[in-house]
C-alpha cells in the first residue's frame, strides 16, 4: 500500500506539468534574459516558456539568474535575487541560501536545487521552514516536501506528519476503527464522549450496528443531554415526528429521569458498540419509527441550509401581508419564485398545490397582485401558506442538522452498495463526520478530531487514537491560501464503503468558486482503486472548460485497454448528458516511478533543465 501511494503522488505531481498553473508570489526562478526592450522590460525565459517582464536590475542578454516574483498580474514583476549569473540549478540553490543567511548540509542544498529546478514554489521566506523540516528524521524529506510545495500546504510539522503517513505508512482505516474500539471496550467507567466515539467509529467503518445497539446508543445520548439541560435530539425528534410536538421538554426529561431510576438502567461499551437491557423505550420509541421520522426530515431538507430558510421564512411573510392587502416589495416575490429554493419548496408539496404554486409565480411575474390576493383568500391559499408553514417548523438547525446527519449515516450503511445515489449520501456522511474541527462546533454532536482528543487521554494505550488522528488530519490537507483562485482536498475512506481491497484514496484540485468549492468544469480529480479483479488502478481525470480527459494507470495497459474503450461510447454518451465532452482516454502502464531525491552529479548537469509553467501576461 505504501508504494502504491507514492506511485500515486509520483503520477500527480509528474502530470501536473498540463496543467494551467500559475507562477506564486515571492517564488523564486531561475530564468534567462533573452532580448531587453525600453522601460527596463525584457524577454524572460523560465523553463520552456518565454515572458515579457519588469525587471528591477541591469542584466546581461543571454544568461541565467535567480529572480523573485514580486508581481504577476497585471503584468509579471521579477526582482534579481543576486546578479551572480546562475549556471547550474546548484548555483540557484547556493545562491538563494546566501541571500536568506541559512546554513544547509549538501543534501539539503541538492534539495532546494531540485525544488527551484523543477519550478515549485521556493521563496526566501519558506527556506528555513524547508531546511527545518528536513531534518525530522524521515527518509522521504525530499518526496513529502515536493508534495507540500505542489499543493501549497503549510509548511508545519504536523502538516509534514500528516503527508508523511498518507505517502509512506499509509493506515487501514477499518484496522485502526478495530482497535481503538478494542482499547474502548476495556474501560471499566463509560463517559459520553466514548459512547459518542464508539458510534461514530461504527458509522464510518460500515460494520454497521443492531437496532439494540443504535436505541442504546440513542438512549445514552438522551439522558447525557437531559443531564446538561440541552434540547438538541429532543428538538430533533420532534421536528421528525417521532415524538409528538404537544410533549414539552419538562415532559420529556422527567419521563425519561423516571424510566431509567425505574429501570436501574446501565450501559456497557463493547467491540461492537453500546448495550443496555432490552426495556420498552419512553413514548413508544422504535428503531423502525426513528428511522422512517429520520428519513423524512432528512428529504424535507431544503438545500442551502439556513440561507434558505431565511429567504423561505421572508417569502412566507411577504405572502401573508399580501393576503391581507399589503402589496409590496413585489420584487423580492417575483425574484423568489424563479429561485431554485422555490422549485425544491413547490416539488415537495402535494401535487395540487404544486400548481397553485405555479399559479402563484405566474401572478408575480405579471404582476397581477389583485388576481393574487384573491387566490390566496381562498380555502386553497390560506392551506398553501399553512403548508408553507409547516415545512418551515421542519427545518433544523445547524446543531441539530449535524444531529440529523450523525444517525442517517447510523442508520443508512449499506454494505459494498452499487446504488450511485447511496454511495453518495455514504460520502457526504463521512465527510461530514470526520471534518475539521474548525469548520463547526458542536456540545452535543462534537466532530470525531474534538472526540479523539478528549477520549485519548482517557483510555491506556492512545497510539490508535493518534492514529486515527493523522488519518483525519491527511483527509482534510488542504490549499490553505485563500486569496488564490486554486483550490485543493484530499479524502480518504474506508475500503469497506465500497467493497474494495484497499482503502480509497481521491484528491481533488481546481478553480475556486464565490463560494468556496471547486468548479466541475475546470478541475483535476485522481482515484486510488485496489479492486477485487482489476487490483491497483489510478484514474487521473483533467476537466477544461468541460472538457474531459482520462488517463487509467494500471500493471497491466494491454488487458485493460480493450475494456475501458468498450464502455468508451457508454461514457462519452453520460457526460454529454451531464454538460460534459469525452476528449480522449488513455490507458497507461502504472510503474514505481517514485520521486527520490536528485543526485549531485544530476543538479549539475541540469543546465537549463527547468520545467515550464503556463501563465498569462
């Protein structure tokens, strides 16, 4: 597994030369003066690509030196680091660590030669960073800092770590979910935080869990919160109807108080999860009741979260006081009824009103306000705006939102599924579950980071736990430069989600959007897969402007060519549907072509061996 990740990253960084990529701010290059024009401008040449640029020095024609970037848009801006003419990428390397004042070994000098020969990004002011964290110990200094250059990751220790386990000691997911499961089960007191643990280790790893042991698990989780004062699931089970909307909190936490001192009731935390004693639960609570109540909030949802129930809130208000007679802010009503938030809110009404919603858009886009109050004083109005009502009293909050989604993804775990849509959902729950901490804080529903923090000091043996923790911190290393329009993410997840031999590896890169996520039409997504038959294959996607193209690594190219071009029509016929075009497919050998740090003798015969970036002046 291990070297099959550093094939992985081999191939990413190896192809990334297609791609349209931009030189960085502060990035220092090696790059030749070809012809000077007035204004100080001049002909650069930086590995194979040949730009126009403000330089700040009085250089010779056809020599190389070491610049730095201070500029790129709207024109490039390079400044002369040092005008020592620069022969070799050594002498670059050289020269950079006396203009920074750093002191490196002969290894590490190679190193840097090899990072600004191949054109990632090195400035003066992540030198030291580089040089210190070569000297953690590992054998792949070289390999793990290409890959925090190439995907412009923090230059920290615990980044460093994180990429190191990913490309070197990979983790079975499922093997460490085992194990910190077992170190679980041998403590004698049972906190919340274990038993919240032992259910997300249960949803994520797809072993999957008894009705018995999700009710206990519920019921734990219950009476932790009733001990706190917190309405969380309370409000959540409401909202799905599983208890009635009549019952007040007093109610409920006294009853529940009752149930267990009645039922002395007590909790064991095992291999395979929570148990309790098999006793009828308060309010007739079942598993199947839970989760077909579960289920139907969870479709009731509107996408976009609360952004949406606010404007659904605004719309229902605006509808109210024109029944009555008040007939403005038009505007926002017309706009409203052509948004997607108003085609998901009218798809999931009954059909009748589903119409009379139609109606309603009609009537604002023609602004026919009298015809409009009219409808809506009638029997079938005021029901639509009940209706209305209704389905926004059934939308959660972002605590209970992440409640909603903790037990959906207990409930829904189907072994090896080749239904696309609950593959889907399984990815969206992981993600979910195991994201940053910093993206979301939650009391009752904490995310597993803030769990595996509290539960390892509370357990004998941590290093699963720790484990565990680099698996998360490699899932979520991420472009962390926010003011470029490039955006990267990793994932990891468990082999037994999808019925594989291995673990499934995605990284994701691509253009950033307003907000925040990757544009599917210009992107780059690559797939780790060891498959039952085919064993190991990388799938390497690029998407231009919707434009698609594949490369397939695997051991054996001439037995799987004829397969991949068989289902080719099948495809190309798919993403045509989806807005895309099929440009080409190619099924390539996968070899151990592992990135190993440049020899002396390779550095200096490297005269010019620089790899060329494409970018706009």
């Amino acid at each position: 597994m291990a070297e099959i990740n550093k094939v992985f990253q081999s191939i990413r960084v190896r192809e990334s030369g297609t791609s349209n990529l931009s030189l960085r701010d502060g990035q220092v290059v090696s790059g030749r003066i070809m012809k000077f024009f007035p204004d100080q401008k001049a002909m650069v040449r930086i590995g194979q690509q040949q730009v126009v640029a403000q330089l700040s020095a009085n250089l010779q024609a056809n020599q190389n030196y070491l610049m730095q970037v201070n500029q790129t848009s709207p024109y490039i801006h390079l400044q002369v680091v040092s005008e020592e003419v620069v022969r070799t990428p050594n002498d670059a390397a050289r020269i950079l660590l006396e203009a920074t004042g750093q002191q490196a070994g002969r290894q590490q000098q190679m190193m840097l030669a090899g990072f600004i020969r191949d054109q990632l990004p090195v400035t003066q002011q992540n030198v030291s960073n580089l040089l210190q964290l070569a000297q953690l110990g590992s054998d792949h200094s070289d390999a793990i800092l290409r890959e925090m250059l190439s995907r412009n990751l923090p230059l920290t220790e615990q980044t460093f770590r994180a990429v190191d386990q990913r490309i070197n000691q990979p983790m079975s997911f499922n093997q460490t979910v085992s194990q910190m499961q077992s170190q679980l089960a041998q403590n004698s007191s049972l906190t919340n935080e274990q038993a919240q643990l032992s259910l997300y280790l249960n949803a994520v790893n797809g072993r999957g869990q008894s009705n018995q042991q999700i009710m206990a698990h519920l019921t734990h989780q219950i009476l932790t919160e009733i001990g706190r004062g917190s309405e969380t699931t309370f409000q959540l089970l409401q909202k799905a109807g599983v208890i009635s909307s009549q019952v007040s909190y007093n109610q409920w936490s006294n009853t529940w108080t009752s149930w267990a001192q009645t039922n002395q009731v007590s909790f064991q935390l095992g291999n395979n999860g929570l148990q309790t004693q098999n006793v009828n639960l308060p309010f007739n609570m079942s598993a199947q009741g839970l989760q077909d109540g579960l289920a139907n909030l969870a479709n009731n949802q509107l996408a976009g979260g609360e952004r949406s129930q606010k404007l659904l809130a605004r719309f229902i208000n605006q509808l109210s006081s024109l029944q009555g007679g008040t007939a403005n802010r038009l505007n926002f009503l017309a706009n409203f009824s052509q948004s997607s938030v108003f085609n998901q809110v009218q798809n999931s009404l009954p059909p009748a009103q589903q119409q009379m919603m139609q109606q309603v858009a009609q009537m604002l886009q023609q602004n026919q306000v009298s015809s409009l109050q009219q409808l809506l004083s009638s029997e079938q109005g005021e029901q639509l705006i009940r209706n209305l009502t209704q389905m926004l009293s059934t939308q959660v909050e972002q605590q209970q939102f992440r409640a909603l989604n903790v037990w959906q993804t207990v409930f829904n775990q189907p072994a090896s599924s080749t239904n696309m849509a609950q593959v889907m959902q399984q990815l969206q729950s992981f993600m979910h579950l195991t994201q940053n901490e910093s993206m979301h804080r939650a009391q009752d529903y904490p995310t597993m980071q803030t769990l595996l923090s509290t539960v390892s000091g509370q357990v004998v043996q941590s290093e699963p736990f720790q484990q565990m923790n680099q698996i998360l911190q490699g899932i979520h290393l991420s472009l962390q430069d926010s003011s470029r329009e490039w955006m990267q993410f990793s994932a990891h997840f468990p082999k037994e989600m999808f019925g594989l031999n291995e673990d499934l590896w995605m990284d994701f890169e691509g253009q950033k959007q307003s907000d925040g996520s990757i544009h599917p039409k210009n992107c780059r997504v690559m797939f780790y897969l060891s498959l039952p038959n085919l064993k190991d294959t990388v799938i390497d996607m690029h998407v231009k402007y919707g434009d698609v193209s594949l490369s397939i690594f695997h051991e054996s190219p001439q037995v799987l060519s004829p397969l991949v071009h068989s289902m080719e029509s099948m495809l190309n016929l798919n993403l045509d549907q989806k807005g895309y075009d099929l440009q080409s497919i190619e099924v390539k050998p996968l070899k151990e072509e592992v990135i190993e740090s440049i020899s002396n003798s390779e550095v200096e015969q490297a005269q010019t061996a620089y790899k060329g970036v494409d970018f706009r002046v």
